[in-house]
C-alpha cells in the first residue's frame, strides 16, 4: 500500500541539519549567536549562498530567523533548497532508525519522491 505524505517542516534535529548542509555543499551549522538586520537570532547558524546574514534555527522551537529583505538580501529558493534537503534527510533518518529502507528519487520539477520500504534493510 502507497500513501503520499505531506511534510510542514520546522528544524528540531541538529544531525539532520548537517547532514542538509552537507548535501548541499554548504558551511557546517555552528552554535551561537548572530546578528541580523535589526535584531540578534541565537541556534545554529547556517550561511547560505548569496545571502547578507545567516539563516539561525532554534532547535527548541523549530523556528528560523533571517532577514533577506524580501529577496533583496538572499534569494528565497536558497532557504527552500535547505528546508526540502533537511526534510528529507529528518525523514530519511527516522525511516533508517526503525529499520527500513529508504530509496531517494529526484523528480523533474524539483520535487524528491522518497520510497520508504518497512521493514527494509538500510
């Protein structure tokens, strides 16, 4: 039986955050705290490319803070990339941990269909 799943992400699993970053080829996530436009963010920072300041993740919340002025300041498909990559790699890592077996298949549009078979060896 197939389901599809839909995913509203929020950043709680510092591990799958590396291994994002990683993925994406970008700087490794470091704890602090950073300075924004207006404002400070502390959580784990992640520099994407092109982008004026960090994006930072409270892990305890789930929430990012960054400021890329509407665009002005970082292109918003950066962010998306890393909020799709670390998606996939939380459920990928829950799937793992539980046994099964997870097959990753990049779509035409962008999109990442990810088969997890139950009970699957990893």
């Amino acid at each position: 039986m197939s389901h599809i799943v839909t995913i509203q992400t929020q950043i709680k699993d510092v591990a799958a955050l590396r291994l994002a970053t990683n993925r994406l080829g970008l700087p490794e996530p470091v704890y602090g705290t950073y300075k924004l436009f207006s404002n400070e963010a502390t959580g784990w920072q992640v520099q994407l490319p092109q982008w004026r300041y960090p994006v930072v993740a409270d892990v305890e919340t789930g929430n990012l803070a960054y400021d890329n002025y509407e665009g002005r300041w970082g292109n918003q498909s950066e962010l998306d990339r890393l909020m799709q990559r670390y998606a996939i790699e939380k459920a990928s890592l829950e799937a793992r941990r539980k046994g099964h077996t997870v097959l990753e298949q990049p779509l035409e549009n962008g999109a990442v269909k990810l088969t997890i078979q139950v009970g699957g060896a990893s």
